[in-house]
C-alpha cells in the first residue's frame, strides 16, 4: 500500500513539472490558473455585501462569543493554561484557537464535496485540469481562516505582552491540515458525481465529528482507556491541540501525535487524489 502510495504520488509530480509546448512548466502554469481560480472564488463569496471578506471573520466571532457564554459563563467552566491568566478571556482564546483549524477543515471539505457537480461547464472542456477544482475551495476557506488566526494572535499578544517564537512553526501544522482537507475534499468531490447524498452524510459526520474532537472540552476530560484512540483515529485532535500548543502555549507538545498526522495525513491525499483521478474520466458523462 505505501510503496503504491509512493508511486502515485511520484506520477502526481511528474504530471505536474511536465514541459507544455510553449516550454513552461505544465505545473507552474497549473499553479498561476489554481491562484486565480482562489482569488476569483474569494471574491465571488461575499460579492455586493458590505462587509466582504470580513464576514468569515464575523462568523467566527459569533460562534467564539456563543461558546464562550454558554461554557464560561453559564456552565462555569475554568481552563488554567501555563502563562495566561486563569479567567474567561483565556477560555475564550483556547476555544477560538481550536475553532479556526475546524472551521478551515470543515468548510473546505464540505465546499469540496460539490467542486465538480458544481462546475459541470469545467468538466465537460477537455483542456480544463480538473484536479484543480476541489484544491480551491480549500485554499480559499485556509485563506479566510487565516484572518481569525490574526485576531487569535493579535488576542495573545495583549494578554502576554509578547509573541512566542513557536509561531515560526505553523506552517508546520498548516501542511497536513491541507493535505488532510484536499485528499478528503478529492474522495468526497469524485463520489458526489456518482451519489448525490454524499454532501449530506458529510454534514452528519461532521456534526459528530466536532464532538469527539476536544474543540470545547480539553483533552483531559476524555475517559484515559479512551485518549490514545482519540490520538489515533482523530487526526484533528493532534492538528488542534499544536495549534494551541503553539500559539497560546508557545512550546512544542505531542511531537510523535504531530509526525503521525503527518504521515497520515499525506496518504489520505495520495490515496484521495489517486481515486478522483482514477474516476476523473467517467465525471463528463455522469455530468
């Protein structure tokens, strides 16, 4: 399985740097039209309103102000993190700096799932690099997210008085977040073709999936016969806990949890992009 792994991962680099022939990288010019189709989608999103791009940022907002009443305020519930005060803002920085990489996830996978089905003009041109549309509503949703991700730090900031140097290791986190995101993005955008209801079984997966992710409850109130399962098989534990390990804590945790992620992660994709491009020939004519 991973010697296959590898192979199909080494025909995806090598379709990808292949020459044109004008003489330009297959691949360079693949990612200027996968730039564009994000840029374009970003602005497309929130196109007439006032607010524009700023309303993710107001989403998420408003989902940190409602968790944070009902689990603060209401339920009383304490959060004691090494470095930052033991009160309600410090809740509320914890709850938001597990948000964001869900919510990245999330919306990239479920926007992913109807990629193909959603652009059937695409499809149906022979030129058109159909590996592409699931890729761009997972970047720009990563993109969206990013702006929370300002305002989480910006947060922290105030509170400490400084910025940790672990922030330097995000994009470490970021990469098998997105590999994570594509290859089910690719699975759920080949399968939408052929079945119809796969986005609405995602959104009930995804609605258990958020609570056996510790995202509103620490990592410590799950049952310990349990906790190396949840490790294991929940590959957005590790990815939300290295968040805040990273931001809020400013010290690297879960190191072998992280490695695994890693490796799981680029194997979803592999396996996810080998499946979309093996079913890739069928989509016109489903279409």
């Amino acid at each position: 399985m991973v010697a296959q792994s590898i192979k199909q991962a080494a025909q995806w680099v090598k379709c990808f740097t292949r020459k044109s022939p004008s003489g330009n990288s297959v691949w360079w010019m693949k990612l200027n039209l996968l730039k564009t189709l994000v840029q374009r989608d970003l602005s497309a999103r929130y196109q007439g309103s006032i607010l524009g791009n700023l309303w993710p940022l107001l989403n998420q907002l408003v989902q940190l102000l409602v968790y944070t009443y009902v689990f603060s305020v209401v339920l009383q519930v304490k959060l004691n993190l090494k470095g930052l005060p033991a009160n309600n803002l410090t809740f509320g920085l914890w709850l938001f700096a597990g948000l964001i990489p869900w919510i990245s996830f999330t919306g990239g996978f479920t926007q992913a799932a109807t990629a193909v089905v959603g652009q059937p003009n695409l499809v149906k041109k022979v030129v058109f690099p159909l590996a592409l549309l699931p890729l761009v509503p997972v970047l720009s949703t990563f993109i969206e997210s990013t702006m929370g991700l300002m305002l989480l730090i910006a947060f922290v900031a105030f509170s400490l008085k400084t910025l940790h140097l672990t922030l330097l290791l995000l994009p470490l986190i970021w990469l098998p977040q997105l590999l994570l995101t594509a290859g089910l993005g690719y699975l759920a955008a080949a399968f939408t073709v052929f079945f119809r209801d796969v986005p609405q079984t995602i959104a009930v997966v995804l609605n258990l999936w958020f609570y056996v992710t510790p995202i509103i409850y620490p990592v410590t109130a799950i049952p310990e016969m349990l906790r190396p399962w949840v490790w294991a098989l929940n590959p957005l534990t590790t990815i939300v806990e290295v968040y805040r390990d990273l931001v809020l804590v400013g010290q690297v945790q879960h190191l072998s949890q992280w490695l695994a992620v890693w490796a799981a992660s680029l194997l979803i994709f592999v396996m996810g992009w080998w499946i979309y491009r093996r079913l890739r020939p069928a989509f016109a004519d489903v279409l």
